[in-house]
C-alpha cells in the first residue's frame, strides 16, 4: 500500500514531531526491558544458536518488536509494533491476554470450572466418560490428597501403570506436566493443538475482553453465533482486531448482555470470566529474508518493571 506522503510544511513539522516520539518510544522501551530481561536476557542469549546470518537478524528484530509491546505507553493498535526496518525486513508484534487461554490449575478448583474443562474435552471428541474421568484425573493430579475423586486416578493408579511419584498433588508448573495425567494422551491425540489453548501463567478466569470465541463458547456455554458477535463487536466498526477502533469491555456483565445471558447464568458464571487478566503474552515475529523468528514474552503486569514469567523462541517455516 502507498501511503500519501503530504509536503505542506505543517505536515513535515508534524512528521518530524512523530518521528521524533518514536526516537523516545524507542528508548523508554528499549531501557525498560534491558532493565527488567537484563539477566534472562544472558541466558537465553547464551543458549540461542543463530543457524544463520539471516536468522540471528530476524530475531534481533523480534526482539525490537517485543521492546515496543512491553512498553505500556504502546496502544496494541500502534502502527510501531509493525515495522518494516530496513530492505531485509522487520517485525510484526501483537500484544494478547493470558487470560485469553484456559487455566487448569484455577479450572480444576470449582465445579463450575471443571464443567468447563469436561465440556471442552467432550467437545474436542472425547466421551462424555472419559471427559468426566479426565477432568476428575486433573483434580486429583493438583489436589494435595490422595483420595480418589469419583472417576479420578490417585497414586495407586499410577504405580499400577508404572509411574512411581504420581501424581504430584500439586498445581501444574509447567504445560508439559499435563500430558503425564491418565487420559490426557486422549487429548494430544486429537488436538495435536492443544497447547494454544491452554495456560498456567494467568490469573485463572477468561480474560473476554481477549479470549478466542471457541472458549468463550467453553467457558460461557453459549452458541457459536453469541461468541463469534461478542468477538465482532470487540474489533470495532472496521470488524478487524488491534486497530484503533477496537473496543474494551469495561466489565463482564457488558460482555454478558451481549451473549444474552440471564442473571442466574451470570452469576454462575461470575468466578470464570475476567475482563482484565494482569499477565500480558507478546508475541513479535521479526523477519530478515525468507527466515521468520517468533519470539514471545509473557509478562506479570505490562507496567514499567513488569515480571518476566516465560521466554520461547521458535524459528517459523
Ligand atoms: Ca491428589
Ligand atoms: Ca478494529
């Protein structure tokens, strides 16, 4: 696209000032997360081995991208989180909610919660057995106990299969952990994909100033129409997301009347839905040639000294 390119001299003025904001934009960003990645930063620095010229170049630009979307002055429509940097290319950066994947450790706590996670494995393909009897796995897999929830697989289950120290009677560290939970291979085999829409770094409920329709469909229990018009009416007027125009949900009964819920649902549903998650995932993909590297943060609190929660690179092909 050709942008228009005005030569008054109020324009040049004008565009000087832009250019000069971004300068400082520039700075204050980049400042902030030398500040705050300084020493993770090293590490993955250390471990990362550039295959090529071009690859260590377009992660250097991820990374620009990744600068600016930490910043918390920068809108997520901002036009400086896509740029191109020179003839070899740039990067392009979103900045989503955590909140917008489920989280299992919070879901397996209430029974409205496991509900939710039983509807979505049914959903996914599993029998409505099986889904009950792995969301009843994942209770006792975080609960501290031993004792066996209907359906549910404490230790001696798992040293019947051969897995000693099972399960760990703890929340979930990692994502990984999941799939050592009876049953959850059921899972990976039908959503090689499942990862995406799951999470441990949230606060716990979907974020639905975020959250895909499909889990707004989970979570909510309305139909795919109600989820795919509370997503329309997000974006805005232009109907496309992380433009100008987009709009937030103040709060969660806003997002409510939208999917036409009644109060009685409402209120069930309070527990589960945020509109406002603290833990932020920026994802900037930079490319130099024909190599793209993805490189996504994901942060507590998008504030001057946010937390750094994980780092993940991967080279897209
Ligand atoms: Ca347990
Ligand atoms: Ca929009």
């Amino acid at each position: 696209m050709t942008r228009f390119r005005p030569t008054h001299p109020d324009h040049r003025l004008r565009s000087r000032r832009a250019s000069a904001l971004i300068a400082v934009y520039w700075l204050i960003a980049i400042l902030s997360l030398a500040v705050f990645t300084a020493t993770q930063f090293l590490m993955f620095e250390m471990q990362s081995h550039a295959s090529s010229e071009w690859e260590f170049r377009a992660e250097q630009f991820a990374d620009m991208g990744i600068a600016l979307a930490a910043h918390p002055g920068v809108e997520r429509w901002d036009p400086i989180l896509r740029q191109r940097i020179d003839q070899t290319g740039g990067f392009e950066a979103r900045i989503r909610s955590e909140g917008a994947r489920l989280n299992p450790n919070f879901l397996v706590l209430s029974q409205p919660g496991r509900v939710v996670l039983a509807r979505l494995f049914t959903h996914w393909g599993l029998s409505e057995f099986d889904s009950l009897a792995l969301t009843a796995a994942l209770v006792d897999w975080t609960d501290a106990d031993d004792d066996e929830s209907p359906q549910g697989a404490e230790s001696v289950v798992y040293r019947g299969a051969g897995f000693r120290d099972m399960p760990y009677n703890r929340p979930f560290r990692a994502l990984d952990e999941l799939e050592l939970v009876r049953g959850f291979d059921e899972v990976m085999a039908r959503r090689p994909d499942w990862r995406i829409w799951f999470t441990i770094l949230s606060a716990g409920p979907l974020d639905l100033n975020d959250a895909p329709p499909e889990l707004i469909q989970e979570v909510c229990d309305c139909g795919a129409d109600a989820a795919l018009r509370l997503v329309a009416v997000r974006a805005g007027a232009d109907r496309v997301p992380d433009t100008e125009d987009d709009q937030r949900f103040e709060s969660a009964a806003e997002a409510f009347n939208l999917l036409a819920l009644g109060v009685a649902r409402q209120q069930a549903l309070a527990n589960l839905v945020t509109v406002d998650d603290s833990a932020t995932r920026l994802i900037s993909v930079g490319t130099a040639g024909k190599v793209s590297v993805e490189r996504t943060f994901v942060i507590q609190g998008r504030t001057e000294q946010p937390v750094l929660l994980e780092v993940q690179t991967r080279v897209l092909r």
